[in-house]
C-alpha cells in the first residue's frame, strides 16, 4: 500500500481504489517497486514489530513504514522518530473486538461484558498512549489524564512529560502530537487497509518483487 501511495504520488500509476487493487493495477505497482530495486542496495523487508524498531534505531534505515508503537519503543530508547504526515494523506487499517451480529441470548450478556470489561480494564487507555485510536473515545478518556487527552486526541502542547504506556518518558513537555488532533489524522486517510479481491493475486506478485 506504501509503495501504491508513493507510485500515485510519482505519477507512475493511476488506482481507481488503491485499497482494491485491479490485477493490471497490482502488475504495474510490483514493476515500479522491481525497478527501484535496480542498480541500488536492496531496501530492507520489515520481518516483524521489533526489526522495524531495531532498523530505526540502529540508524540503519532512516525511512520506513512504522506502527504506531514501534515508534514508541525508538522513542523510549532516547532516540528522535518523527511519525510524518504526508502530503497525500494517511496509511489506515482498524482491527478490534467485535460481536457476531448474530449473537443472542446467553452469548450476547458475556460477550457484551467481555468487550466493555477489556476496554474499562485499560486497553483503551493503553492503545491511546502507543498512539493509536480506539473505538469509543469516551471510555479510553475517563482513564487518562487531561493532560495526556489534550496531547494525543487534541493535537495541544504537551502540559508536562508524556509517558510510553509502560511508564517510559517520550516526549518532553511543550511537545505536539505528530500530525495533530484526532480530527485532523483522521479527516486525512486517503485509503484504508483491506483484504483486496485480488488478494492471492497480489501475494503471488509480492513474493516475485522478493525474489527480483
């Protein structure tokens, strides 16, 4: 998806939805990412959470594709990590909890319970300070401070210290959220994380920019 964004951005290819690539689209997306391996140091296939964090902070890459949390743990290293907005807009995926619209009767009660007791429980708190977003902002607010709300949802200055989830400090006061309030990240996603139609297609032709 970050090399469609970057291919869009060049001019190199058009989508007519880059979350649901056309096989043309996918064949045209894998040749400029073969041809950027032309003739250049082969740039380095993120294997999981901790090599991207161990990339970063090695200085061995100085641009990537980052998680949210993976920027957290450079950061809890002493180590400056922008997370930087684009021009063209963001990256986005969701995953969560979720219930079968289906579910009743003796399902429905410890499902529903399940669900609120994880988030009173301090996922919610938890994902927000790892800087990611949960679904209902009012549960994840009643467990953070001002302070931390007005940094991470609000876009403001930074009152005093900001904490990783596990107590690490990663920003000084004064700071600003990269990227700003909530409002602003989310009014610029320019295209969401999916399983395309054409999603063993495009396995197939990933496997062959690894092996080009």
């Amino acid at each position: 998806m970050d090399a469609a964004m970057a291919s869009e951005a060049t001019g190199k290819v058009k989508y007519v939805d880059k979350g649901n690539m056309t096989t043309a689209e996918i064949d045209k997306t894998i040749g400029v990412m073969i041809d950027a391996k032309k003739g250049r140091p082969v740039p380095r296939i993120l294997e999981g959470f901790q090599r991207s964090v161990n990339l970063m902070a090695s200085g061995e890459v100085v641009i990537q594709s980052m998680w949210s949390p993976a920027v957290t743990k450079v950061r809890q290293s002493g180590i400056a990590c922008t997370y930087q907005p684009l021009k063209e807009g963001y990256r986005a995926w969701a995953a969560g909890l979720g219930m079968r619209l289906m579910s009743r009767g003796r399902c429905s009660m410890p499902a529903t319970s399940s669900s609120t007791g994880t988030c009173r429980a301090g996922s919610a708190p938890f994902l927000n300070r790892q800087g990611y977003y949960t679904a209902v902002l009012d549960t994840a607010k009643k467990y953070m401070s001002a302070d931390e709300w007005d940094y991470w949802m609000e876009g403001k200055p930074a009152k005093s210290d900001i904490v990783s989830p596990t107590g690490e400090k990663i920003e000084n006061a004064g700071a600003v959220r990269d990227g700003g309030s909530f409002a602003e990240r989310m009014g610029h996603v320019s295209v969401w994380n999916t399983v395309m139609d054409e999603d063993k297609y495009m396995v197939r032709k990933w496997n062959e920019f690894i092996a080009a």
